[in-house]
C-alpha cells in the first residue's frame, strides 16, 4: 500500500484547472499587449510597455502557485485566522498611512506604493476572507441554521466590508457579497436570503418609480413569496395578498384625495399598508398560518427601507458613483462624460463583428476606450478577436468556474469545499461585472477580469484564490479531519 510520503506533492492536481488558467493567463497577455502597447516606447519588448510588465507578474503568479502546490494542504486550515487577522491589519493600513506609502488614486485610498510597485490589499483580503469562512463553516458543531453561528460568518465578511468602503473601493468590497451564493450551498435557508435580494431591488427602483408603483410591486412580490412559503396553496393566498392589495391601493387613493396637499406620497403609502398589515395580521391569527407573518416582515421592513434609499445614495456613495449609478439606470444621459467609456466600449465590442479585426488591429479600443488594458480589457477581445474569440474567452472563464465547483462537490470535508466554493463565487462575480459593465448590462465598479486584466496585485491574488483550491483538491486525504 502506498503511504503519503510516496506520493508525489504533484499527484492529483487538476491538470484541467492549470490549463484553463495558462489560457486564461495567455489570452490576457495578448489583449494588454495589443491595447497597452505604447508606440512611444523603443521596441516591443521593452520591460516599460505593459504587456512586459505583465508578463512579469504573470511568471511570479506562477510561481507562488507552484510554491502553494507544494505547501502541506493542512496550512491552510491551521492558519486561516492569522492570515484572516493580518489581512484586515494590512488593507486597514492604507487608511492610516501617509499619501507618500497610500496615496489617493481615483479617490480611493486602497493602495500601497513602494517605488514601481503597487499594491492592493483588499485583493489579499478575499483570500483570507474564503479561508476564515471556510475554516469556521467547517467546524463540527456549525449550524448554518444557528443565528449565533450565522452572525459570526456575518461578521468574517463585514470586517473587510467596511475596511473597503473606508478606503473608498465600493467595488472590491462589493465583491464579498458573492460569500451569499456559498452560504446559499451549505443550506441557508432561501427565504432569508429575500430581504437581502429585496434591498437590492428596492434601492433601484425607488429611482425609477413613485410610491403608488412601488406598492404595487410589492404587493405582486409578495403574493408569489407568500403563496411559495406556505407550499404553494396559491388561489387562497394570491386572492388574500391581492385583497390587502387593492385595499391598499383605495386607502392610498383616499389619502392622497385627502391629505395630498399635507402629506408625501411616502406618508399616503405607508398610511395604507399600516392597514393592510393589521388587517393580514387578524387574518392570520385567526387562520394560524404563521408563515403570513414572516411575509409581512419582510413588507414592512421593505416600505421602511424605500424612504431610506435616497438617505443612503446621498450620504453614502461618492458623486461619481451616483452618477455611475444613474447613468445605469437611464436617469441621466451624458455621452461625453460619465457615458462615455460604456458608449466606446460597445462601439469597439460591435465594431469586431464575427472574427473580429486582428491583432493590434483593434483602433477603436486602442485609441478611444480609457481604462483598455484594465477593467476594459474584454473590448479588445471584442474588437480584435470578435464574436466567436469573445465567446471563446467566456467559455474559458465559465469552464473554470464550473471545474472550481466540481471540485467543490467531489471533497470529502467541509473546509476544501466551502473554500472551493468562495472561489467560484469571487471569480463568477468579477465575470458577471465586468463583462456586464463593458457591455452597458451593469453599472461602472472598476473591477478587474480574472487572469486578463492589467495588475500585478490582481494576478497574483487569483492565482493565490486558485492554486489554494487546487492544492486543497490534490490533498490525498481529500481534506482535514484531523484538524475539525
């Protein structure tokens, strides 16, 4: 029988992960060098232009990935907390640091500069995030259905949360919110993932519709959740939703008929569901369906949370991310400034056509697109490489979301599949917004394409995020007994 320290430190890597990495990794290099290369500059290898950076960046990601496959699978379990713990201690660093070390970039303050090198810490941060909620998910008395357990993880992911949006980089922390499609696999329960997707919702549209709009798409949202919580007895619980409903809706007619010059069309509502929620209430009292109640909290919480929208909006998020924001929405239209690197990014996306234009060929994104060595990089693609090679780079992304979670299903221990899984959830993210913003389908939030864009701390940070889940999936224990 052959015993551990027989088996070669390289035996079970998933050689399709590597390879689905090395082509992402390539396909990366060719788009900075065709749309950073920088004319100006003597020769195409010299190590000023980008893509020799890049490249650069890309041998050390690679061999910090080697360096991972060969640390003992058991590391990473053992010192998820230090690593969670110094994490928060570095990327809270550049807050406090002079402007000399963390120097304002954009308006944000998330980066360290020591000479030609700089440094993102909230990118370090996710990993030691997956780690610390791998290793405390993975203890044998968590419950995901305990509300003290659940708080702790809550809590893993909103440290970094709120040291990020210090630093003002919305989008890097926005990213931890992709932590809910992991906690959604270890069996949260799915109702309690609605007010969070309802805050969601609502903040958008309270910008596009009045108060008599919103009601009425809550009323409809909440007669579908009630009639799917209580087991799907729909015709008498859709007709007892729809008749607080219409009630609603005569009240806040009655209302504003009465009191419109007095009181707001946020007054006028919620004078209405005041009374439709005691009328929902004495019905579900007398009927005993306590499921009513929980519908009717996630309501009222909801028709609180729409007033507190423009409170967040103005208070909360810097002018340019108002404007990004509506700008999205259709509220404003501004070619020229705010629009202006969406409108150049499609036109050199569509301008690719079916085979697109060649290497170095693209002009639109070369010349016209900001940012199209970074968070644009996936216009080149479009551009020079068209439709088919745009859809080429997609399949390599999905393909390597898709492996991460099948490694995910195949372990045998909780703390490499809860990790596996963060990084699928991390990298589906950063796929679904960046190539959502290119194209005009998500607002403007300055994150990078994995294993494509330009930056050497975001290399380096995905190959971390990754070759930890493929050294975690090569372990011949398949995992950390042990340790639980």
């Amino acid at each position: 029988m052959q015993t551990r320290n027989n088996i070669s430190l390289f035996e079970g890597v998933d050689r399709v992960a590597v390879a689905l990495y090395l082509l992402l990794v390539l396909s990366g290099l060719i788009c900075v060098a065709s749309a950073g290369y920088d004319d100006m500059i003597d020769g195409f290898f010299n190590f000023r232009q980008n893509h020799i950076k890049q490249a650069l960046w890309a041998c050390a990601a690679f061999v910090v990935g080697l360096f991972i496959l060969l640390l003992d699978s058991r590391y990473y379990h053992m010192y998820a907390y230090y690593a969670y713990v110094g994490a928060l201690i570095f990327t809270a660093g550049t807050i406090v640091m002079p402007e000399a070390i963390a120097p304002v970039t954009k308006g944000a303050k998330a980066w360290y500069e020591l000479g030609p090198v700089r440094v993102q810490p909230a990118e370090f941060a996710k990993i030691a995030t997956a780690l610390a909620m791998a290793r405390m998910m993975s203890n044998y008395s968590f419950s995901i259905n305990n509300v003290k357990h659940l708080c702790r993880v809550a809590m893993v992911i909103l440290l970094p949360f709120v040291i990020i949006l210090l630093q003002n980089d919305t989008g890097s922390g926005v990213v931890l919110g992709s932590f809910l499609f992991v906690l959604y696999r270890e069996g949260l329960n799915k109702w309690l993932c609605i007010p969070i997707l309802m805050v969601a919702t609502l903040f958008i549209f309270s910008f596009l519709f009045t108060p008599l709009a919103l009601l009425i798409v809550l009323v409809l949202l909440f007669t579908i959740s009630n009639a799917m919580m209580i087991g799907g007895k729909w015709r008498m619980h859709t007709i007892f939703v729809a008749s607080i409903g219409l009630g609603a809706f005569v009240l806040y007619g009655l209302s504003a008929m009465l009191w419109g010059g007095a009181l707001s069309g946020y007054a006028c509502l919620v004078i209405s569901v005041i009374v439709g929620v005691v009328v929902a209430a004495i019905y579900a009292i007398r009927k005993n369906i306590i499921s009513i109640f929980l519908t009717l909290g996630l309501f009222v919480s909801s028709m609180i949370f729409v007033p507190a929208a423009d409170l967040i909006f103005e208070s909360v998020l810097q002018p340019h991310q108002k404007e990004r924001i509506l700008s999205f929405l259709g509220i404003i239209n501004d070619p020229a400034g705010i629009d202006f690197n969406v409108n150049q990014s499609k036109i050199a996306i569509g301008s690719g056509g079916l085979f697109g234009k060649g290497f170095m060929q693209g002009t639109q994104s070369k010349y016209f697109v900001p940012e199209k060595h970074t968070d644009f990089i996936f216009c080149t693609a479009g551009e020079e490489w068209g439709f088919l090679g745009s859809m080429a780079v997609l399949a390599l992304l999905c393909g390597l979301i898709l492996r991460l979670m099948k490694m995910g299903e195949r372990q045998q221990e909780p703390f490499s599949r809860i990790y596996c899984y963060c990084v699928a959830a991390i990298f589906l993210f950063h796929v679904m917004v960046n190539l959502g913003m290119t194209i005009g389908l998500m607002p403007v939030m300055g994150i990078p394409l994995p294993f494509m864009s330009y930056g050497g701390s975001s290399m380096i940070a995905f190959t971390i995020l990754l070759f930890i889940a493929i050294r975690l999936d090569a372990s011949p224990t398949k995992g950390l007994s042990a340790l639980n």
